[in-house]
C-alpha cells in the first residue's frame, strides 16, 4: 500500500499546506494529477493528487490515516504539463497549490454527493460524482447475433424493416443515436424489435453540447501582403521546429493581423497539434469567431464566460480527446486541457481583461507563456497598441517582433482632429457634443455613412451635487458619488449596484437646488438624438445585461438599422464596420486624468482603438477628440497614432520612476470593516517588511516599499481599503518573506503580484 499528497479543493479557506491520504487496494492505480475524494474535517471533499508518497512509518500516524474514498473522472486530470504550470502559478501569484490547481477544474467545486438510504430513509452512505453532467443518449450497434441473422437471411422473408435496419447498423463504424438512425430509415419501432431479439445492443453514448455550432461557408482565401507572408513564415518555421518563441505582432488597426493568425492556426492543425487562442471578450469578438469558423468548420470550440459549467466541461473534453482542434476562448480558457498544444494566440493582449482582478490574480499572458515554456508551443502576442511591457521585450530581443505597418485593402488611417472643448464654452456651446463633432454627424449620415461616439461613462449625469452646500449624494456603504440613470430614474452606485431614489432635496442641508452635473452616455444619448436624422443606438453596461446583448446591438448597428452608436470603451473595440466613417471621442483626456501609473497607457490605447474604427472600409474616415487639455502630449500622439513615438517617451517616463517594465510590483490590499483595525494590520505587514530589510534579511534589489495608503475608492461594500505597493528588480525574495510569514493566510490581504492600476 502506498499513500498520497493531496491538496484539498476548499474555496472557503486558503490552505497553504498538502495532507497525507492512504490509497485503498481497488484504487491503486491513483497517481500525481488524479482528481479525488477524501475526507477532511468531517467533510467529503475534493482533492488534487500532488505526488505519490510512502505511507508514514511512525506507528501513532499510521493508525490515524485517513483513505481516500473516491477516484473522479476515468483518467488523471492534470498533466505534466499542467502540473508544472499550477505549481509555477502557485509560486509566482502568492496563492496555494489548491487555489492554482483548482482553475485548470471547470466549474468551483465539482463535486456532487448522494445520499443513498434504506427502504426505511435511514441514511446508508454517500456516493460522489462528479458535478459535471455528461449529456447522453441511447445508441446502438449490431450484435454477433444480429451479424447472423444478416448473414443467413433468415429476417428477408417476415420482417424485412429488420433486416434493413441491420444492413445499416453492420455499415456503421460506431453507435449510433436513434436520431442518426432515423435519417438512415430505420424507425424506432424497428430498433425496439432488434432489441428486444438480442439482435442490436444499446448503450449511452456521450453527447456534446455545442452553444456555437452553426453551419458557415468555408472562408475565402486572401492574397497575403509582403508583411503578412514574413509574420507567417516566421511563426511556421517556429511551429515546425518546435522551438518555444514568442511572437509580437504589432500591427496598425485593420493591418490584417486575424490573417496572419489564421494562416499560423492553420499551419499547425495540419501539423496535427492545437491551437489556443484568446481574445478579451467573445461578444466583442463575434467576426473574428466567424472568420475563424468559416476556416476550421467543426474543428473550433469557443469558450465564453456565459457557457454553463456542464457546457464548459464538454468544451474542455473535446480538446482533451481531440475532437476539436482550435479552441478560442477567454481569459479562463488559458487552463484548458490540451492533447498536443501547438500554438497560443492572444489577440489584442494588452487588454486588462486577460488580468483576473480576485484571488488568485493571474493574468492570461503570464499563464499562457508558462504552458508555452512547459510545451514548447510558440506564443503570438497581437495588439495595435502593445503593453508597454510586451514592446520592451520585443525591443530587447526577447520576442520576436513582427510589425504590420500598412493597410491591405489600401484604406489609410483616418485623419484626427483635436477639438478644444474650453474654447466651446468660452464661445457658450454648454452641449457636450462640440460644434465640429455636430456638424461631421449630420453630414455623416445625411451620405448614409454611419458614426461611433465614446464617452467612457455610463449613466446619466456623473455625480449629483446640492448647489448651496456642494454636497455630493454618495453611496452609502462606498466612497463613491451616486451616479443618476434615466432610465428607471433613479441613483446608482457602480461599485456595488446600490441604487436610491433621486432626493428632492439635499439630506445636508434641505436646500431644492440639487443639479445634476458630468455627463454619462444617456445623456449623450439624449443630446445625439436631438440631430437631424440620427438614428442612436446605446452600448454600455446597462444596455448589454442579457446575454448576447452585445452582438445584437452589434449585429443592428452593421445592418444599418441606426446609423450612430454611442457607448462607453466596448464601442471602440475589434469590430469592423466598412461603413462607419466617423469615430468622435467626447472626453478624451478623462482617461488621463486617473492617478496611476498606467493611465497614459491605456489613454493612448483606448483613443487609439477608437480612432482605428472609422474608415476600414473604401471611404476614408475621420476621427473627432473632445479635450480640455488640446496640448497634451498623449493626445497629440493618439492623434497622430504613433505608437513607437508614445512608448518612447512613456519608457523613459517608467524607467525615471521605477515602474514596469523596469520594476516588478506588488501590491497588497488590505480590507476591513473596521478603518482603524485594517490600516492597523496595513501598518504591520510593512514593518515586518521594512525590519527586514534593516536587518539586510530581504536580498531584494532597489527595493521600495510605501503605503498604507487608503485606496482610491477607500471604501466598497462597507469595507475600508488600504494598499501597500512594493517595487523591486525582482520581488522573489519578497514574495517568499511574506509566505512566510503569518500574512499568508490572511483572508482579508489581497496579494496582486503585476497589479494593472495601482489605486
Ligand atoms: P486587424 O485585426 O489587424 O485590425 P483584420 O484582420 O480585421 O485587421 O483585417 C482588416 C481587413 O483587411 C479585413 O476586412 C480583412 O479581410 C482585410 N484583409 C486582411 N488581410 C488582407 C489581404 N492580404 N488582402 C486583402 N484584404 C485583407
Ligand atoms: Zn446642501
Ligand atoms: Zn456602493
């Protein structure tokens, strides 16, 4: 008998530490990554099996060992592979080993536990399935006895149907459903007679379920640009040789990048391996799916984060047993199970999407380029407007860099004009839209061309003010204004989705001179639809709660049923609309304006992205941004969309002050009901640290430490908020001082290891 180490599946606690579980006779052949059922605490629970170990020799701990119960599933769910990647996860985002392992498993705990009792309904015991349910139907196939009877002829003369049906059935190279009978000719009638003679077996035949599947025309083929054919050359030969390389593909808005990812996707199913590829959302995503499916037919699996855990469990056991050979999901879909991995692909990789903003705080990228490593896939990172971090590597030679500099369909980037909006109001335009922008829409689609307008708040107005006191109405369980909505006419908070009705008078000082100030996108809305002919369409949170929202709203747009669409940043993202010709931004400084060091970033990134949403198709297009600070550089370079010429200057900016790429960072998140007692426990996990780093206990280099500092949003859902940020070159030496330490498993510290804002 042996025994093994397992890491127990409990969401509820962060359980750093592996137990010891002894292996009965009839489970022997249990080994590392074998899903299993143990008891724990007098619980039946899942585990993970770490490794395989001797059982203990001490004679006290011998007789208290407890045996696993159960084996799940019929092989080993994790892999070498995955295994090492878990582990790497465990290790570089400060969580355990159960909380890695736990999101390669669809679906939180999956399992599911039976009573099984008496004919009294006295309790017997319990069985343990798993969670997932296979979906399954009757199927049938012949039996020797049926071969017989085929072969003799005995059925020709009194029941012909019958031996037709076996004729169909003995063709057949597998089981067959009575659906796929029936379209044969044979009749369930007919199936039940065979049955009932012995002459056909039945058995349950596993079905998938496919939310996605939808006949499509198999996709045209393109002639490749000069800078495609090079991209591709070089991921095949990387595909082929099986060196593990990672690509940057920096390429223009509608350069063509989807080409070069499918040409590189199919290269590899030819080869007989799998594809990943990630994009931030699938709804957004909808013809980059479509262009994928009329490529690869059948062969695609899509995963998006509305599918059902069943459904996702089906999705990952058609990568596992090969059945499809390109799976194109989101963030999570980065921990599915793979037959043979070939290639990763992460579309539009600088979306903060890919980061996981809850325990454990993966992002997409990191994970990716661990399974890679593991494997020996190459990885294509694509973006128009890469992570600064990602261009780094690129310039260093650590990625390759592929860039795709031109339009293929001859169409130009759009010319921006830069609109003063201060000059607006000294000129008393009190509209949100400035006088320029009105006039491009009305000429846009009085030529019947259509327009996108961003403005990166949802709501009505943003904040609602009391003009004798300036008292702002705040949520109260949150540090954040209420935001009023007109549509169900009330105040909501974004934070949490308290909402409250709009007070008639301030609850400070009782003065009826409350006014709505800031403007949100139904606002916006409501000032477009004052325009002449224009027909709006709004794209914002509260407007896609249903599923599939997002492409309908889409899918009415492209149809020309309307011919403005406004919303906040999922408007500027990855469709491609030929006859869109105008993009205006309204406030395209209030992205900058955000205390983080990232802002600039993602500033020029969104503006960027919006702009590269006019003019794809034959008719040039032009581009709008509102601003209060026309000068600012960020802009002007947006404008200009020169990338190289911003991630020069943001480098620089990063490197004076430490930040990445330059750095590595932490950041700690402190929670608690009480202020006083979280920037209590705050104030003592950075003594712990700063006393070591006196002490010269810490080998960190360059290392900085500040903070407490309250958050941003100081408080959410009634907890106040603290965040200590670390930087060093490298936070190894950090990160193994506070596992050790008693802050580990602490459930109301936050470990964010690369955060993506840092307020
Ligand atoms: P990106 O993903 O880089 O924004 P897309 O891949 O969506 O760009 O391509 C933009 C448009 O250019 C699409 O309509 C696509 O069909 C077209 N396209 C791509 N490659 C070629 C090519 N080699 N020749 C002609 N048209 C192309
Ligand atoms: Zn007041
Ligand atoms: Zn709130």
């Amino acid at each position: 008998m042996f025994a093994v180490n397992v890491a127990i599946n409990l969401p509820v606690k962060s359980l750093f530490r592996q137990f010891t579980y002894a292996v009965p006779e009839k489970l022997s052949f249990l080994d590392r990554g074998w899903r299993v059922v143990v008891p724990f605490s007098g619980q039946k629970v899942e585990g993970f099996v770490v490794e395989r170990c001797a059982l203990p020799t001490a004679p006290g701990m011998l007789a208290k060992i407890k045996y696993v119960e159960a084996a799940l599933g019929e092989c080993p769910w994790f892999d070498n592979e995955m295994l090492a990647t878990a582990t790497w996860l465990a290790q570089y985002y400060m969580c355990s080993l159960a909380e890695a392992m736990r999101l390669f498993v669809p679906g939180k705990t999956s399992i599911r536990r039976q009573a099984v009792r008496d004919a009294a309904g006295h309790l017997l015991y319990y069985t343990y399935g798993e969670r997932l349910k296979e979906k399954t139907v009757q199927a049938f196939a012949v039996t020797e006895a049926g071969r017989e009877a085929l072969e003799s002829g005995e059925l020709l003369k009194r029941a012909r149907a019958q031996h037709g049906a076996l004729a169909v059935l003995a063709d057949a190279t597998e089981w067959l459903s009575a659906a796929e009978l029936g379209a044969k000719g044979v009749s369930r009638a007919v199936l039940k007679a065979l049955w009932e003679r012995g002459l056909v077996a039945q058995k349950e035949k596993r079905v998938l379920r496919n939310s996605y599947a939808r006949p499509v025309a198999v996709g045209e083929s393109l002639q490749l640009t000069a800078e495609q054919q090079l991209a591709v050359d070089a991921i095949n030969k990387s595909i082929d040789s099986n060196k593990q390389e990672m690509f940057l593909l920096q390429g223009i808005t509608g350069s063509g990048k989807t080409e070069v990812y499918l040409r590189a996707a199919a290269h590899a199913v030819d080869a007989g391996k799998q594809v990943l590829m990630l994009v931030p959302e699938i709804a957004l995503t909808a013809q980059l799916v479509k262009r994928f499916q009329a490529w690869f037919g059948d062969q695609i699996a899509v995963a998006h984060s509305k599918l059902s855990q069943n459904e996702r469990g089906d999705v990952w056991y058609r990568m596992r047993t090969r059945q499809a050979q390109v799976l194109i999901g989101v963030r999570s879909a980065v921990f599915a199970p793979f037959a043979d991995l070939g290639l990763v692909i992460i579309d539009e990789e600088h979306e903060t999407s890919y980061k996981q903003e809850e325990r454990p705080n993966y992002h997409a990228r990191e994970v990716a380029l661990a399974r890679c490593r593991n494997t020996g896939a190459p990885l294509i990172l694509g973006s128009a407007t890469p992570d600064i971090t990602s261009y780094y590597k690129a310039l260093c030679g650590e990625y390759i860099h592929l860039r795709l500099t031109q339009r293929p369909n001859g169409s130009q980037l759009p010319a921006v004009h830069v609109v003063d909006m201060r000059r607006e109001l000294q000129e008393k335009n009190f509209s949100v839209l400035s006088r320029q922008l009105q006039q491009a829409l009305v000429t846009t689609v009085a030529e019947g061309e259509q327009a996108i307008v961003l403005l990166n708040r949802r709501g009505y107005s943003t904040f609602v003010m009391c003009r004798d006191c300036g008292h702002t109405i705040t949520c109260p369980h949150c540090a954040v204004a209420l935001v009023y909505h007109s549509a169900h006419e009330d105040m909501r908070c974004h934070y949490c989705g308290n909402t409250a009705p709009v007070p008639t008078e301030c609850p400070n000082c009782h003065s009826r001179r409350i006014k709505f100030f800031g403007t949100g996108t139904q606002k916006a809305e409501a000032e477009l639809q004052q325009l002449p002919d224009v027909r709006v369409l709004r794209m914002d949170q509260d407007s896609t709660m249903a599923k599939f929202a997002h492409e309908d709203i889409l899918r009415q747009f492209a149809s020309g049923a309307s011919n403005v669409l406004i919303g906040t940043q999922m408007v500027a993202k990855g469709h491609d609309i030929p006859n869109v010709t105008l993009v205006g931004v309204l406030s395209a400084d209030s992205a900058l304006n955000l205390p983080d060091y990232r802002a600039s970033e993602r500033a020029f990134s969104l503006l960027t992205q919006a702009a590269g949403r006019a003019g794809r198709g034959t008719r040039p297009g032009q581009v709008i941004f509102q601003t209060y600070d026309v000068e600012n550089e960020i802009i002007q370079l947006a404008a200009k969309q020169d990338y190289d010429g911003f991630a020069k200057i943001e480098l620089e900016a990063r490197k004076e002050f430490f930040y990445p790429p330059f750095a590595q960072m932490l950041k700690l998140t402190i929670w608690d009901k009480s202020d006083g007692e979280g920037l209590a426990l705050a104030q003592r996990l950075v003594f712990y640290l700063q006393r070591l780093q006196l002490e010269g206990k810490l080998s960190a280099d360059a290392l900085q430490i500040s903070g407490p500092f309250p958050a941003l949003v100081s408080k959410v859902r009634d907890l106040y908020r603290f965040n200590v940020l670390i930087k060093a070159k490298d936070l190894g030496p950090v990160k193994e001082a506070i596992l050790k330490s008693e802050f580990k498993e602490q459930k109301n510290i936050y470990f964010d290891v690369d955060p993506v804002s840092v307020v």
